[in-house]
C-alpha cells in the first residue's frame, strides 16, 4: 500500500514544516538549461519524504543548476492540506486523484499543461485520459506518476478456489476470519461493487442505505476492522486472518519475504486503485521550472527507481524497456488492463454522508 488516507477535511488541524534544500551556492545555468526556458531560483517541493532523496533529485539538480530545488515534506495528505489552506507556500506538490476535487474547489491547484512536458505521450493511454484529472484545453490538474490496486488479500492454504467477487468478504465460510479495513470510503465502495453498483463512488441514499445494511451484515463474519496494512500483514502471519481487503504489493512481501502463502486478486466486479502524482499549486513564481520538475518525474529512468525500490505501478510505458520480466511482474505492469479497469479512488461530493454512515455501521449491534 502506497499510503493511507484517513481524511478528516473538514477539521484539519495547522502543522509546523521543516525546509529542506540542496545547500551550497547555486551555479550559473548552463546554456541548454538556459534554452529551456527554465527559471532561476528558488522551487519548493512538498512532498512525501521518500521521493525527495538525492536519488530521485541529484539529476534535476545537476539538468537544473539554476534552479534552487528545495523540499518540505508530510506525512499524509490531509497534514499537507492543512498546511496550505494555512499560508504554507510551496510550487510542486505530490497528491493523490481522490483529494484533486476538493484542492482545485479550494483554488490551490494551477493546471498543468501537457504540451510542457516532453514525455506524457510516452504515458499509458489511460492515465493521459483519466477523466479524474482533466482541467480542459490540453491541461489537467495532476500528472500522473504512479498507481497501485486495492482488492483482496488471502491465504492459499484456507482457500480454494480463489475468490472472485467482493462478496468473499461477505462469506459465511470464512467467519471470523474475514479481516476489514476501518475507512469509510473503501469499505462503503467495497459493499457497493458487492452488491453490485457500478459506479462504488457515486451512491444514491437509497444505495447508502443498502450498503449500510450489507456492512451491518457483515458484522458478525468479522475477526476484526484493521487501521492499517501493519496490522493486517500482522493477522495473516498469525493465521487468524484468511482474507481481507488488501494490496499487490503487501500479498507479495507476506510470501516472498515472511513465507506465508497470501495470494492478491483483483475481483470481477473491478479493483479499487489509486493514482498519485504531482501537481503545480497556485502562485507559483517559476512555472516553467514547476513544469521542468513534473517532466522530470516522468523520466523512465526516474519511474525505474518507483517500480524497482516501492514496487508501483508506474505511468511511462517507456520503463518496461528498462525493467527486467521479474521487475515487470513485481510492479504490476505485466497486466496494465487491472489498472485501467479498476474504480479509481476518489472521495465523494457527498462523504459527510458517508462517515455518517460508516459510524452507524461501526455502531449498530452485531446481528
């Protein structure tokens, strides 16, 4: 799991940020750096700590001297938020397509135009048209970088055959050993694709309330909800859990790492996945420099270090020719078509409703 979101958006609470920068004079920009139009001076980052290392950076430095690259980062997303509706400046920013709304609704985000970047045609087709991120004219709001999916974790030696629907995660035979992630937004889409609905993000009351009911359901099938994947990865070594919500790459560590056999699969009904990348916030002195960092996400080489070091799924169909075939395997881009059907994670215009339902699920009495 690349990260997790539990959002709170509505009262957030203000941090304190911590800059980080390359330290040293700055050198005279060389003539192509010059020719590119790039900026001088200084370009904040915000981001997450580990794609800020002088491996993913040294060569944006070294392309850009001119440039004055520094970073702050966060831990998750609704603390970075917090930050910016509180004055925190900054000029590139990595988030996710679930908090993209509500950014662009807030005026944080400038678009990002496609044309600057000198590789999004070497993107799969399906990230370059995620709806999810269009801002109109040839731009979009984020620039997609890396993915993951979100299906179902179980052990191989409890079940057999491999389950196939959300609705396992209801199943009478694997009572109290059915393992739940305790986030209103998966659990309710997950409730929702079992039940049928095609589009889990986007629910009527009358479906919330039928949604409702399968998670109050649920309930008694339950060995417990899980906050996090350290937990769950906990209750499949311990043999409690035998399926749960889960995630490729964790499946993947259970067995080659700790020996215990947890297979992933993406149900029928789709897999929920998500999508991050980056983004050019509002105000940003050095657009051209904010663009120049994004492309440089974007880089085969850079999107190598993402799917060999963290395993994800990564946007530039150029990488495969840098990956070996047990690399593609591990990273997911050998069945790109599980990420361009999955429902991609977003939060609803309507998700107070949905943590109002999620605490009456979590309320109502097991049946």
């Amino acid at each position: 799991m690349k990260r997790s979101w539990w959002v709170l958006v509505g009262a957030l609470a203000l941090g304190v940020w911590t800059l980080a920068g390359c330290g040293g004079e700055t050198a005279s920009p060389t003539p192509a750096a010059a020719e590119a139009g790039v900026e001088p001076g200084p370009l904040v980052l915000y981001s997450y700590e580990e794609t800020v290392t002088d491996e993913f950076l040294q060569p944006f430095r070294e392309k850009y001297p001119q440039v004055e690259l520094k970073t702050a980062v966060f831990g998750e997303l609704d603390e970075a938020l917090a930050k910016l509706r509180g004055g925190f400046k900054a000029d590139v920013i990595n988030i996710c397509a679930d908090y993209v709304p509500i950014m662009v609704q807030l005026g944080l985000l400038e678009p990002v135009d496609t044309r600057r970047l000198s590789h999004w045609d070497e993107l799969f087709p399906f990230f370059r048209e995620m709806p999810e991120i269009q801002a109109g004219d040839g731009k979009v709001w984020m620039v997609p970088v890396d993915a993951g999916l979100e299906g179902i974790m179980y052990r191989t030696d409890k079940i057999d055959p491999p389950p196939r629907s959300w609705n396992a995660l209801f199943d009478p035979a694997y009572k109290g050993h059915i393992a739940m992630e305790d986030y209103a937004r998966n659990a309710i889409a997950v409730a929702a694709l079992a039940l049928g609905y095609e589009d889990p993000f986007n629910l009527t009351e009358e479906q919330l309330q039928a949604v409702k009911q399968k998670l109050i359901e649920q309930k008694a099938l339950l060995l417990t909800y899980f906050e996090g994947d350290a937990e769950v990865d906990a209750l499949f070594k311990s043999g409690e859990a035998w399926i749960s919500f889960g995630w490729t790459s964790n499946a993947r560590w259970l067995r080659e790492d700790d020996g215990i056999p947890v297979a992933f699969v993406a149900p029928e009904e789709g897999a929920l996945s998500w999508v991050c990348g980056y983004a050019i916030l509002k105000g940003t002195e050095r657009p051209a420099a904010a663009h120049a960092l994004i492309d440089h996400y974007l880089d085969p080489k850079i999107q190598y270090i993402e799917a060999t070091e963290f395993e994800y799924f990564v946007s530039n169909q150029k990488v495969l020719d840098l990956l070996s075939e047990e690399e593609i395997q591990a990273s997911g881009l050998d069945n790109p078509e599980a990420i361009a059907e999955a429902h991609v994670e977003i939060l609803p215009e309507n998700y107070d409703r949905w943590l109002q339902i999620w605490e009456e699920v979590l309320a109502a009495e097991v049946p």
